[in-house]
C-alpha cells in the first residue's frame, strides 16, 4: 500500500482565525440566514463537532464574526482635537464601506443581545474623538443618541424598497403602482421625482445611497459643532408647557423640543 509523500493530504489545521474568516466569506456569498454550523464544517472539510473546539455555539460564532468584520474598518486618524469632525466622518464612512462589503453584519449588530469586545472598542473610539474635540460628555452622550445606526454607516430607509432587480412585468407593475399612488400622495411622488436616481444604488428605489448618508451624516457633524461652540448643555434645555407644547429656549440659536422629544439617555 502506498503512502501519500509529504505534505500532499496535509490539511490546513483549524484555528478559530480559519473558522471566522469561512464564516465571515460564507454570510457573504450565501447570507447569514443560511449559515449553520454543519453548512460551515463542510465548507471546511471537517466534522461539526471539530467547530466547537473554537466556538462554543452559533451566538459565539456570529460574535466573532462581527468582532472580525469590525476590525476591518480604518482606525482613527489620530489627526488631533481640532479635527475632530473630520476624523469622525471618515470613520463612519469607513465603517459603511466595511458593511457595505458585509452586508448581513447590519442585521447581526441589531439584533445581538450584547455589544462584542470589538463593538465596545470602536464605538469608545468614536465617543473619544468628540471628547479630544472639546466636546463635553454632555453632548457626545446626545450626539451618539442622534447618530444612533449611522455611527455604522446604515440607516432605516424612509419607506420600504422593492427588489433592485426587476424583470420586465414587475418593472412595469412597479411604474403602475407608483402612478396610482402619486394621485393620492402627490408630495411624496414629487420629491421622488425631484432627483436623479441611481440604478445601482444600495438605498432608497435607485437613491443615491452614498450622497443620502452623507448628507445626513454631514448635517449632523455640522449640528453638533455649532452646539459645542455654543457651549450647549442638556442642563439648559427647553421644559415642557401644559399639554405637552414646546417652550422656546431663550437661545434663538438653540432648537427647541418638545416633551416627547430627544432620546432617553
């Protein structure tokens, strides 16, 4: 009987690295729905129970997955405090970039019941470029709030969207259900007119996903710098007359909210 020479059978040994990064390339190609521990095993060529040398079950698998995922997005810039802003942007859009690639891992971050070491890491990174921007606690707390998803790069769209890609009948299905709605919701059909669209875009029926997001991302920058320069506290903001109507701050630079604005801290 014959032996096989050197190194010709020899298998790639199995390390939890080699495990995430299947994982990882599997979500990408088939979903995360699709994943599973036996589907996983035999992308690698070994027993499922060879898996569990390194993952202890399928939560701890898509927590290193996300961990894995999250280490790809740029690390900050380190430019200093007075770039803050910059440095915040560039961030985020790196990290939009990165889900973007890994479409699945939105989901995986909402839907996990507690934030990963690396989830920790890069938001802490974040809360520390406002901080080196003179930014208070105060505001950086707030200003987290109002980023909310976008400090992923994702956002909930307005409206649901449809598949991108459309046959012939649906595309012309589709155009037939949105003319009967622009009789009755004649606003919304007019500023989903107002813009070119985008074939190929990743957001909206054909929006511009990228300018979208940077757009609101900028809006927001741009928010919380004009706050800090106004020395903005949550100390100070506007209380709530009877029946729930918005006060006026004294500051008319300083937006007003009503009772049930803002988000819980």
């Amino acid at each position: 009987m014959t032996r096989p020479t050197g190194g010709t059978s020899r298998r790639t040994p199995l390390s939890t690295d080699r495990v995430l990064r299947a994982a990882v390339a599997y979500a990408d190609r088939s979903g995360i729905e699709a994943l599973s521990m036996r589907g996983l095993a035999q992308e690698l060529g070994v027993v499922p129970m060879a898996l569990y040398k390194h993952v202890a079950n399928k939560d701890e698998l898509l927590d290193g997955m996300l961990d894995a995922v999250v280490a790809e997005i740029d690390p900050p810039a380190g430019a200093g405090g007075g770039a803050w802003k910059g440095e915040v942007r560039q961030r985020v859009l790196s990290a939009r970039q990165v889900l973007l690639r890994h479409p699945w891992a939105a989901r995986v971050i909402e839907t996990r019941t507690g934030p990963t070491p690396g989830v920790l890491a890069y938001l802490d990174s974040v809360i520390g470029m406002f901080r080196a921007g003179g930014l208070s606690a105060d505001l950086t707390h707030h200003a987290m709030h109002a980023l909310g998803g976008r400090v992923w790069g994702f956002t909930q769209e307005l409206l649901p969207t449809g598949p991108q890609n459309q046959d012939q009948d649906q595309a012309a299905e589709a155009a037939a259900a949105v003319a009967a709605l622009a009789a009755r919701y004649p606003h919304i059909a007019e500023i989903a007119a107002s813009r070119p669209h985008d074939g190929s875009a990743v957001v909206g029926q054909g929006c511009d996903g990228t300018f979208e997001f940077e757009f609101a991302l900028d809006l927001l920058l741009d928010g919380f710098e004009r706050l800090h320069a106004q020395g903005w506290s949550s100390a100070a903001r506007p209380t709530a007359a009877a029946g729930g109507r918005a006060v006026l701050s004294p500051d008319p630079g300083r937006p007003a909210r009503g009772a049930g604005g803002g988000t819980p801290g």
